[in-house]
C-alpha cells in the first residue's frame, strides 16, 4: 500500500503488532483537528516492522497516539535489577530475546502468590489497561520489545521519556495510547472486534456503529468530535478485527494531546507526576 501522505496531516493513530502480516498489518490513522473536531483523512496499512519503521522516519510534523506501552513496571525492573534509567532500561530490554523475556518474566510471576502475579504501572488502574509485561493475551511485553526502539532510531520524541539528542528536522512526537480506555468510556465493557471470524458476531458488529456514533457526536470528555465521509464510517464498521477503528481511537486521542500543547500544558498533557521509567497512558485521568 502507497504511503504517501496529506501534507496537512499531522496527527496519527497507530494499532501496532509486534508481528505484523499481510492479514494482520499495523494499521495508521491520518489526520488532522481543528476547532475540536477531528477529521480522518486515510488509512495506512504496513505489513512489516521495516515499512513502518521506515514510515516514522519520514521527515514530517505529527502527534501521534501508539496502542503500545512505552514503559515497564518500576516493581518488575527494580526485582530483576535492571536500570532504572527509562533510555539505559529500555536498551537492556531491546538486547533480550522474546524467549529470554518469557522465561525472566514468568520467574518473576511464579515468585508472587496468586491474584497478584503481574507488576502493574501506576497508569494501568485508572486507564483500565493490562500490565506492561504480560507475554499473552495480549502480547504487549513483545509491543513494547519490537516497537519503542524503533520509535527511539527514528528520532521520535516521546514526552516526559525521551527528547532526541539532536533536531532531526521535525517534531514527531509519540504518546502511548489505549483504544479500549476511550471505548469504555464510551460504550462501555461491550466487546466490538475479534480476530476469531466465528466471534465477529452482529453484537459486536452493533458495537462498533454505536462506538462510531459517540465519537462522531462528541460523547466523550475529551471535547473532540470526529468527522468521517460515508465510505470512511462503513470501512470502520466493517472491520470486524476492529484494527481501524482502533487506530482512529488512537488518533482522538493524540488530538486531545495535541490540544493540550496547543493550550500550553507542560508534556502534552501527560501528569506532572508521571514515573520517568513508567510512563503514561494520554488521555488516562492523574492518580491522586
């Protein structure tokens, strides 16, 4: 699939794998916002770590919302004794294999009594998200583990983590993101994709067109509306995998940080007493 951009596109919203396909590719969100509403002009679909690696390094200006987590629990790298300098850990845990990660990992786990075996981050509760380490159901240690040091080689900046050592010639800025906090919020435990084709059910598919319906209206507390075409709105809710749709969760959500640098917020948005090693859902409410 092309890549080429709208020049005037400077927000995204990315549904990442850290094992992209042809049939299951990372799916990008391209658009723009203004006034509070925010318009999705494309979808960009890359089936290779490469393609996208190669898309982020491109030299333009964009916000972007990436359904990855770009931190670990601070309890898990302090036990394993591994740095807790976010750039010196995140380079130790890119030098691991996927195996090595497992095996550390669920050591660590088997250690703790039950109901309390994962490490959480402090943004995990208020967001609703699964703990950074997991292995399975969902994969997100192997997200972190294939797509932060991509972000970090192409000179990316990620808020109240890591400013790039010199100016690469654009402000690309990545931001966690995390569709399900959004979609909660706005239809709430309702389940609206699965990759599993005997589960894409008409109750999910419902789902999706009443979650379409609440962004477009602006029911949420982020103060965007989002504007879609008549094809743009059937795409999504024709994706039972809801990999678009997530990618567009993604993308309100960088526009509400977009606005909040815009209104002068330090880190866009993101708490002031965010974990430098953690890091922070955008969008997930401060903890007290």
């Amino acid at each position: 699939m092309s890549t080429h951009t709208d020049s005037s596109d400077n927000l995204l919203g990315c549904d990442f794998s850290s094992s992209p396909t042809r049939q299951k590719p990372i799916v990008l969100a391209l658009g723009q916002q203004r006034s509070g509403r925010v318009q999705l002009s494309r979808l960009v679909r890359l089936d290779s770590l490469a393609d996208w690696a190669d898309w982020l390094r491109q030299p333009r200006d964009w916000v972007g919302g990436f359904d990855l987590p770009f931190g670990l629990p601070r309890e898990l790298v302090q036990s394993l004794g591994w740095p807790t300098d976010w750039a010196a850990c995140i380079h130790h845990y890119a030098g691991l294999s996927r195996a090595e990660i497992r095996e550390q990992f669920a050591a660590f786990c088997n250690a703790r009594p039950v109901g309390g075996k994962f490490a959480h981050r402090a943004t995990d509760g208020p967001a609703g998200s699964s703990p950074s380490m997991k292995w399975v159901n969902p994969p997100v240690a192997y997200m972190l583990h294939a797509g932060v040091p991509l972000l970090l080689q192409a000179g990316v900046q990620l808020p109240g983590l890591w400013q790039p050592p010199q100016d690469a010639g654009s402000t690309r800025v990545a931001l966690e993101a995390y569709p399900g906090l959004l979609a909660r919020e706005l239809i709430g435990h309702r389940s609206y994709k699965s990759d599993d084709r005997a589960k894409q059910t008409p109750e999910r598919l419902i789902a999706r067109k009443d979650l379409i319906t609440a962004l477009e209206n602006g029911q949420t507390r982020l103060g965007l509306r989002l504007k879609l075409t008549h094809a743009q709105r059937d795409a999504l809710v024709d994706d039972a995998r809801g990999d678009s749709l997530d990618a567009v969760l993604c993308l309100v959500q960088a526009a509400w940080a977009q606005r909040a640098h815009e209104a002068g917020q330090p880190r866009y948005g993101l708490p002031a007493q965010m974990d430098p090693l953690e890091g922070w859902i955008v969008t997930a409410p401060a903890s007290p």
